[in-house]
C-alpha cells in the first residue's frame, strides 16, 4: 500500500531552460515522486501581449523534442507524466509525446471548449477545484465523464495562509462526489508547516498529493516560493509513505498485535474483601488487577451474581472452578 499518489509540481520553475527539465526529472525522480507535472503551453493561447506576464510566458516555450525527451526520461525513471493544460495547440502538441494526462486550473473550470478537447484524449485529468462553485465543477465532470478524473483541493494564492485552506472542504468533495480526491499544497516552502499539512489532508483521505519541487529556493527560481528542495521533498515523500500506513483501515476488527497487548495488560477479576463459600457476589466484593495467573476471568459480569463454593481470600483472583 503505497498511496497516496505523488505528484513532483514544477509548474514553470524550468524557466524555459532544457537543462533545467532534465535537472527536475532526475530531481522529481531520486525525490521518490510518483509523477512529475510542468506547465507547458504557448504564451498566445494564455494570455494577449499586453499581459504583465505574456514575455515570461513567450521565454517558457520550448521546442515539442525537448518535452518528447523529457517524458520518456521520466518513464523510464518509473515516473508519470502530466502536464497543465491551458490551450487547444499545445494539447495537440502534448498528444503526440505521450504524456500520461492533463491537470486543468481551477480558472478553466468553465472553459468548456477547452475541457471537450482535453475530454477526447480520454486520459487521467486532475481538475483543480479551489476557488469553484459546487455547480462548476458538476458541469466539469459531466464534460470529462469520459476521463479518469481526480478532484484535486487547495487554494492556490502562493504562500497560503493557514486559515486560507479550509481543509475540511475535502470531506465535502468526499461526501459529494465517487472521485479520488487530491490536494495541491501551497504551503510557503520555508515554513515548517509545509510538511504538516498534507500529513493531514492525508489522514482526512485525500488520494493524491501535488507539491512543488524547486531546485533552490535561494535562486528564487520561478514557482520557489511553496516548494521544497530536493533533499526536503525526498525527506517529506519518506515520511508520507511511512505515515499512511498508520491509517490502517475502517473496519472494527482488533487485530493480532492489539489482542496480544490486551491479553498481557488486561485485569482479571479478584476478591476485594473476603467473600465467604455459599455467598452471591456483588460488585463491592470484587476488583479487578493485573496477574500472572492464567486461570481467570476478565468480564465482571460474568462474575457479579454468581455464588461461590469456597471461601475466596482478598487479593485471590476469581477462577472458573470458585464459583457456580
């Protein structure tokens, strides 16, 4: 058991550099992600010229070769493949390589032109749902029905603030929808809390956790500000992996372990006072402590209104044979 699912966010932390891509592979890889996730697109089919951000977007595009190479590095390392899909060409682009699927931003939720095309590739699609309206995502996933979709939570303003999360939504996704259910942390990457809250997202049932990876936050390369080194992101995967166990499962069944505990602490029913042969004993008469003896009875009810047929000294445990 091995859940939840690991995906290694790089988002547009490779800065349009090749070097940089195949840097967050081999990164996202020894890290022990399960998946490695970049945002790939062409800056035309985002954003107009006048857009504050449109030439950085211009200096992330990269020839279609460079992200060909890239996902069967990634495969090859054991890791899927995914990538934010924000345009008709650049899907066409991404069909052609490969990818494993596609990640939708929680401001494309009712972009339905956009959601039918991701719909034909009938692939996995994570579908951000920070931010959305109940009846958004309905229409969403009536669009993607077609595809293994995952609901992914988490508000996505970087940092965000504690009070900002509103974790308790995921049981709200749960209760609401038969989708495996994710959470994208945007915890500030510096703060110590960046590891504990998906620790419990974890233990609410969330599916799939999608972090951000950078390769320095010192470099301040783009998207640092919520992501963990490599060396932290390993150590945070190791400690979700070894946490999820403690889950178990919802089935009131005691286990082996927890029947052994029990059986080497459990108190045994004694004689509180002496209780005389022929006498019905009564709950004053009886307490209950620990013994080597293995002759006992722990359940006071079977004990309480039964009749002795001997004489039981104080501090005796109670047996089988000393009573009718």
């Amino acid at each position: 058991m091995n859940r939840p699912f690991i995906i290694a966010e790089i988002a547009q932390g490779y800065e349009g550099s090749e070097k940089l891509v195949e840097l967050y592979v081999k990164a996202a890889s020894s890290a022990r992600a399960d998946a490695i996730k970049f945002q790939i697109f062409y800056a035309d089919e985002l954003a107009l010229p006048d857009y504050k951000y449109y030439q950085l977007f211009k200096r992330l595009e990269l020839p279609l070769y460079i992200w060909k190479n890239a996902v069967r590095e990634s495969h090859e390392r054991g890791l899927q493949f995914y990538s934010d899909i924000f345009g008709r060409d650049s899907l066409k682009e991404l069909e052609k390589i490969q990818v494993d699927g596609y990640k939708v931003h929680t401001t494309d939720i009712d972009n339905t032109p956009l959601l039918k095309e991701v719909a034909k590739t009938e692939k996995k699609v994570f579908l951000s749902t920070g931010g959305c309206q109940i009846e958004e995502i309905n229409v969403a996933l009536d669009v993607l029905k077609g595809c293994d979709v995952t609901l992914m939570y988490g508000f996505q303003a970087e940092p965000t603030e504690m009070a900002d999360n509103n974790l308790k939504r995921i049981e709200t996704l749960k209760k609401t929808y038969d989708k495996r259910i994710g959470f994208q942390d945007h915890t500030s990457g510096d703060s110590d809390l960046s590891f504990h809250l998906s620790f419990i997202a974890t233990g609410m049932g969330v599916d799939v956790i999608e972090k951000h990876l950078t390769l320095s936050r010192v470099l301040q390369i783009e998207d640092y500000i919520s992501a963990l080194t490599p060396e932290e992101f390993r150590k945070w995967v190791a400690l979700i992996r070894k946490s999820y166990h403690s889950l178990g499962n919802n089935e009131w069944e005691i286990t082996k372990k927890e029947l052994q505990y029990r059986k080497k602490v459990r108190r045994a029913v004694c004689a509180a006072s002496g209780i005389n042969k022929g006498e019905i004993i009564r709950e004053s008469d009886v307490t209950l402590k620990r013994t080597n003896n293995q002759n006992v009875i722990y359940e006071l009810s079977k004990v309480i209104g039964k009749k002795t047929n001997k004489f039981i000294k104080k501090n005796s445990v109670i047996e089988k044979k000393d009573i009718l």
